[in-house]
C-alpha cells in the first residue's frame, strides 16, 4: 500500500524567464523566454512525492484569481489531494524566476494567498507523516509539527527562523548557516556534490550526485526532499534514502521548470 503524506505549504504560480546570462545590479538583459509554470514549495513537494509513488493531500492556500488554476494545474494532474485547498480573496503567490544557459537561477516570491494559510485551517486527516517547508507562516508550520502524527519533515527553506522541532529537517548548504545546532537528523544538500546526514551533529552518511547536464536547479531541491521523506516513509534507512534523493535531485536540476522536473520512482531506480 502506498504511503500517506501530507504536504503543508506553498502553492505560486512561477514566472519564468530564460536568458543567456543573468543581469547584474541595474542591468537590462533582453532576448528571454518567458513562461507560465506551477510551482511553490510545497506544490513542487507534493507532486514529486505523488510521483514517487506517495500517497499525497496538499493543505495550501490560494487566491479567487486568474493565476490560481494555473498554478494547481499540476498538483490536479499528479493526482495529489485538494480536498483541503483554502481560497481567500488575495492574490495566488507568485514567484519571479529567471534562469540562465548554465541552469542558475535567482528567485523572488510574493507570497501573497500563501500567508492566509493559518493555525486553525489544519486539518491534517489521517496520515503517516507530514512535510512542511517556509513558505507559509511559522505559526502555522509550528501548529504542523504538534498535530503530525510519528514523522513530522521539515525543509527549513527558505532560510527563516525560530525553527520547529522536526524528526529530520532539510536544507541546502546555505541554509544550513542559518540552523541552530539542533538533535535528531539533519540533511544538507550540497548541489553537484550531494549531500550529507548527520545524527545529533554527527556525520553518518554521505551520497554522491550523479553527473547531468543541468539545465535548471529550480526544483532540484524540492525533488530531493520529496524523495528523502518518501524513502524513509517506505521503510527504507537513511543511507539508502540519501542515495536515492540525490539522484531525484540530479534528475530534477537536468530538465526545465520545477513541477514538470519532477522525477518518477522508474525514473530514479534506472538511474540507481
């Protein structure tokens, strides 16, 4: 039977421009490509790990606007629960994206529907983990932690404190900075280089990422955690999910845009 997993976070509908090269400071670069693409956090989230075989309701938040059913597009065609979806009259998030012929990006989000997501609105159903990110307010990803039943996963992305406690939290090199020295387990994406596991600040496990040509690291993060948690939830040790993450990753950062990025579990046992 498949696991059950309930992602609670983001949903934004990403505004995508592709160029040669990014701007500096106060620099027009002209010549992009330009499209529409569902994304947020916790969307990208939910849809990678419905994919990998999860089975996935989303507790999010959206605006009555134009951009809404462009960004639950994808969430819709994986198959991931919206029973739960809140709709306020205030704007879908958005995020500003561009990206370069290397695949770097940068990112700008307006969060905007995805701060209506509150407290009293979770009702996490019945489960076998939660997986919260830091795209909607702390108060709201604290209240995830207390109602989650034996797993509750953090992405502490982006890098924002107070931290809630977390079974096993996730974040970049950069984030990483920014995380208080805290117990349990600890995950660090290294990019083309990883990643790492610690256990009580203790390095236990590393994975190497296979080589891609990257074509955007947009959801590459998103598609590593999604693979990490549902990993574990199928019974799976940390060493192997690891494994298996960093692959989903390398998969993600090898194709254009976040959602549609995201690798299938066939996809990432053939890459293993």
């Amino acid at each position: 039977m498949a696991v059950r997993l309930t992602v609670v976070g983001s949903i934004n509908l990403d505004l995508v421009a592709r160029v040669e090269r990014l701007p500096r400071a106060g620099e027009t670069v002209t010549g992009a490509a330009f499209t529409r693409i569902p994304g947020g956090k916790g969307a990208n989230q939910a849809v990678a790990a419905a994919r990998l075989g999860a089975q996935v309701e989303m507790l999010a938040c959206v605006g009555e606007d134009e951009h809404a059913e462009l960004a639950i597009a994808g969430l819709k065609e994986a198959g991931v629960g919206l029973d739960r979806l809140k709709r306020v009259q205030v704007p879908t998030g958005v995020a500003l994206i561009t990206v370069d012929a290397a695949g770097e990006n940068e990112i700008v989000v307006a969060p905007g529907a995805n701060l209506e997501l509150r407290p009293d609105d979770l009702d996490l159903g019945d489960t076998d983990a939660v997986l919260c990110q830091l795209e909607i307010p702390l108060e709201t990803v604290e209240r995830a932690s207390e109602l989650a039943p034996d797993g509750f996963f953090l992405n502490a992305a982006p890098a924002r404190g107070p931290y809630p406690a977390a079974d096993v939290t996730i974040v970049n090199r950069f984030e990483a900075d920014t995380l208080p020295q805290r117990d349990g387990v600890v995950v660090t994406t290294l990019g083309p280089e990883g990643a790492v596991l610690y256990e009580d600040g203790i390095e236990v496990a590393r994975a190497e990422a296979p080589h891609v040509q990257a074509v955007d690291g947009t959801g590459a993060g998103d598609a590593f955690t999604a693979c990490f948690v549902v990993s574990v939830l199928e019974g799976r040790s940390n060493e192997e999910a690891l494994r298996r993450a960093a692959v989903a990753g390398a998969l993600a950062a090898a194709t254009f845009g976040a959602q549609s990025s995201m690798p299938t579990k066939d996809q990432v046992d053939a890459l293993l």
